[in-house]
C-alpha cells in the first residue's frame, strides 16, 4: 500500500507540474481555453494570472514531494493531508465556478484516492499492543530529548537523567497510611483488609511537566506502600497508587494516545503559545471534547501541593468492585500556606507546612468512589468524570505526613530520583483497569528501565522510610 500510496503522490506531483506548465506557457491555447472558458482576446489578457496560478501549482508539487520523501513517516502523513485536502478543495471550487467537471476529474479525484489511501496506510497504531510499542518509542525519545538539555532537568535531579513525565520533584516525604476504623464490611480488601492497620509509605509530590511553579500545568502525588503482604509470601512488597490533580485524563483510550504523544514530541521545546497551537492543530481540532479536560488539568491555581485533592483518573479493581481513588487534604491542611511567588514556590510551601510545630502532622483522606452505573462511569474512557453526587467517595485510609521531617536534603532527593511508581505495583485485588492503565503497565516498565540504565542505577524497591533515616 505504501508504494502505491508513494506512485499516486508522484502522479499527482507531476499533474501539477503539468498544471504549471500549461498556464505558464500555454494560458491563450485551445486546449488551456476549453478549460478556462476564457475567449482568445481574454485568454491574451489574462497572462499574468495564469503565470500567478502556475506558481501556485508548481509550489504545491513540490511541497507534496517534499513533504512524502522529506519528512519522517508520521510528519508525513499529517503534512500530506493538509496538503491533499487543498487540492481536493481546491478541484471541487474550480469545477464549479468553471463549471467544468474536468477540472474535479483531474485535480480532486487522484487526490480523493491517495488521502484514502494514506488513511489506510496511516502511520499509527491500529491496535492497543502497536499502541503500546509506539508510546514507548515517543516517550523515551522525549526523555532522551531533555536529557541531552541541561536547562531541563530539575536542580533536585542533579544533572541525572530525570523521568520523561513528573520530571520536577518538589518534596518526597515519609507518611503513614492508617486504614480507616468504622470501615464498612465490602470496603475490607486488599491493604484496606484490616481496619486500624497502618502502612509505611513514601510519597512523591511532582510538577507534571514545568520546572517553573509559576507556570500552569498539573501535579503529581505518588505514594508507596510498604509490607503490603496480604496476598504474598514476600515481606516487601509495596503498593503504589498514583495519583494527579484532576478528576479526569485529557485522552480516551490508547489509540489516541499515541496521537497525544507525536503532537507533544512536536510541540517540544516550544514557547507555551507555541505548544498550544501545536496541540490544537495536531490533536485537539480532531478530540474537540477532551480540550475542556486538559484546560482543567492545566491549573494556575496550585500555591501549595499539601492543600490540594487528588484522584487517580483511572479506575481500580477494589475486591469485587470498580474504584477511582483520591486524596484530599483535611483539617488545618486544606488551608494553602501562602509564600513569595518564584520558581520554588511549591517546595517552599511544603517547607513551610512540614517545618510547622503546632501540629503533628498534615492529613489527607485516602477516598474511593465505587462504580455504581458501568454506562455512566465507564472503565474504558478516562475522560468521562463520575459524579459525585451519583456516588460519593468513601473514605478508607488516613495520610499522615509527619511535620517537622527533613524532606528537603540532597539524601531524600537522590531517593525520588531513583524511585520507580507505576499503577502495577499492586495487589492483585487492587490491580489497574481500562485501556489507558494497560498501556501504562508495560510503559512505565520500560521507561523506568531506560532511565536507570542511563543512569547506571540498580533499579529496585526501596526500602521503607523507617530504614532509610
Ligand atoms: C497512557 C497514559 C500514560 C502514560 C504513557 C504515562 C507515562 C508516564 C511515565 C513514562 C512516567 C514516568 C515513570 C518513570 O520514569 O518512573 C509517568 C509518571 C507519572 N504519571 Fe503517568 N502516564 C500516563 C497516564 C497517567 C495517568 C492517567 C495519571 C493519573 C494519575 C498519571 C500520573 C503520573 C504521575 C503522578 C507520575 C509521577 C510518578 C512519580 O512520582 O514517579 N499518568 N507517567
């Protein structure tokens, strides 16, 4: 198909090159005329136009070549459709204010053919596992892009290769996860088997993409479990859960993530105006509904990552039913501390919440929203919110972030950069649902693998806090 796809584009090309030559040389012949309609004497007068009009069709021909044999495979495709698109358009305006069907026959038709063509050859994944591999390929391309630029990798990083994604840490600290005492009975699975049980854990507060804080975009809360033995022999197995600040993700299903992915590879290294035109034209004109969640999760609100909630956007197996989870920030906790707005600003608040010495600790409550209506609170599409109302979040754990520990030390940071999260760090009754968390299983594997390998890191769990003092 590609071949053909390339012969058909060739053609085109060249009729092109024909149109050009015909109205550069040949405008006032008979042959030109039956086409124009023009009389000779306005055929004679009208010259310039038509040398105008070869130009155009000349430059067209070129770009179509350019963009087929120049460009890398997907460019390709997306500059070959604005380019084809023209030209069916183009034949389709000029058959009918000429009214000559001709000029439909032998402009838009040959290109009506290669867009459908290119449409079957199309560079991306039909399938959730080509998905998979492509993703993959994207992410760590991006990753390998920012570690070849110093300006962006985090200070906190220290010139390591830092993640692809929630590249910049603002504060990992140790916690504690109290399973809740009046749990009720459905609710006793998994790490949330025993009420009053209390849990280890690590929790990793990130920027989603901005090493500025002043800059809107989203954030990260990802925390570890340990000892979660429940259904194990082993003693140190952990439990990751993964969560950002919004309720919903801006992309449906894996398909369409791996056209996310190839419009933020292009938008790369951009200004922000810059970044946003690129996801308009590439993703967003075609997935206008998603637009409104990721204008959402692109928050300029955030002054303090301890006072804000948290979901994990997916859904969860929870025993026998379907989750989402959050965590949302209770007490003295909900209340943002305010400090100087600077690119820091966000560890410089947690700073000053963990530094604080009239409480013992800053406390998040671990919710989970059960799945009540599989039509309206769908597993396979992350961008569709459950209503609250419809099903209200049930607490099931406590948070607790000791105050006063000394989270902000080259030790603690050097721990988040070699620490590993992924939604499949689970127990089996708590395990990852929907196409996107699929995708995520092997990508966030392998991408944590790439960076430890470039950074010639062991990559392993961690040890709990406690140990780690
Ligand atoms: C197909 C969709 C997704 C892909 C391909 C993806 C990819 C990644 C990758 C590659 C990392 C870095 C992992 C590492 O190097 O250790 C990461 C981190 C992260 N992702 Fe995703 N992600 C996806 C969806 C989501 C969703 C739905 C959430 C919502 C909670 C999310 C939240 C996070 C967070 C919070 C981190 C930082 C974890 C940490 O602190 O280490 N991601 N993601």
């Amino acid at each position: 198909m590609k071949r053909t796809l390339l012969c058909v584009v060739v053609v085109i090309a060249c009729f092109h090159f024909g149109f050009m030559f015909l109205e550069a040389f040949a405008w006032s012949t008979q042959f030109v005329r039956s086409l124009t309609h023009l009389s000779e004497s306005a055929a004679r007068e009208t010259v310039g136009v038509g040398r105008n009009m070869a130009l155009s069709n000349g430059f067209l021909g070129v770009a179509l070549l350019w963009a087929t044999f120049a460009l890398r495979e997907r460019e390709a495709y997306s500059a070959q459709w604005v380019l084809l698109s023209f030209i069916v358009v183009a034949g389709v305006v000029g058959a009918v204010t000429m009214r000559n069907y001709r000029i439909f026959v032998m402009q838009s038709l040959p290109a009506l053919v290669a867009l459908g063509m290119s449409w079957l050859a199309r560079p991306y994944a039909r399938t959730e596992d080509q998905a998979i591999q492509q993703i993959i390929e994207i992410e760590r391309q991006i990753l390998a892009i920012n570690a070849m630029n110093p300006r962006a990798i985090p200070e906190t990083a220290k010139g390591a290769v830092p993640r692809g994604q929630h590249p910049k840490l603002l504060g990992l600290v140790e916690a504690k996860l109290i399973v809740a005492d009046n749990l009720p009975k459905e609710m006793r699975v998994g790490v949330f088997k025993e009420p009053g049980k209390s849990y280890d854990a690590w929790i990793r507060y990130s920027n989603a993409r901005n090493l500025d804080d002043r800059d809107p975009g989203g954030h990260g809360m990802a925390i570890k479990l340990f000892n979660v033995a429940a259904e194990t022999e082993s003693s140190n197995v952990t439990q990751d859960f993964v969560l950002f600040d919004s309720p919903v993700f801006f992309v449906g299903n894996p398909l369409q993530y791996v056209e996310f992915e190839e419009a933020t590879l292009r938008a790369h290294g951009k200004s922000r105006s810059e970044t946003r035109i690129a996801f308009l034209l590439n993703y967003y004109w075609r997935h206008r509904k998603q637009l409104k969640n990721l204008r959402n999760a692109q928050r300029s609100d955030v002054i303090d990552p301890l006072a804000i909630r948290y979901w994990s956007m997916t859904p969860y197996q929870f025993g026998s039913a379907v989750v989402k989870y959050s965590a949302k920030p209770v007490g003295e906790g909900a209340v943002p501390v305010v400090v100087e707005r600077s690119k820091d600003m966000l560890r410089e608040a947690m700073k000053v919440r963990l530094g604080r010495t009239d409480a013992e600790f800053v406390e998040f409550e671990f919710q989970v929203q059960v799945q009540t209506d599989a039509r309206s609170m769908p597993v396979e599409d992350p961008t569709k919110e459950w209503d609250e109302a419809v099903s209200r979040p049930i607490t099931v754990a406590h948070l607790r972030i000791p105050t006063r520990q000394p989270f902000d030390t080259e030790e603690r940071n050097l721990i988040a950069e070699n620490l590993s999260f992924t939604p499949w760090h689970a127990l089996h009754g708590h395990r990852p649902l929907g196409g996107i968390n699929r995708v995520r299983q092997a990508v966030y594997e392998s991408l944590s693998e790439f960076r430890h390998a470039l950074n010639h890191v062991p990559r392993q769990e961690p040890n709990p806090p406690t140990q780690a003092r």
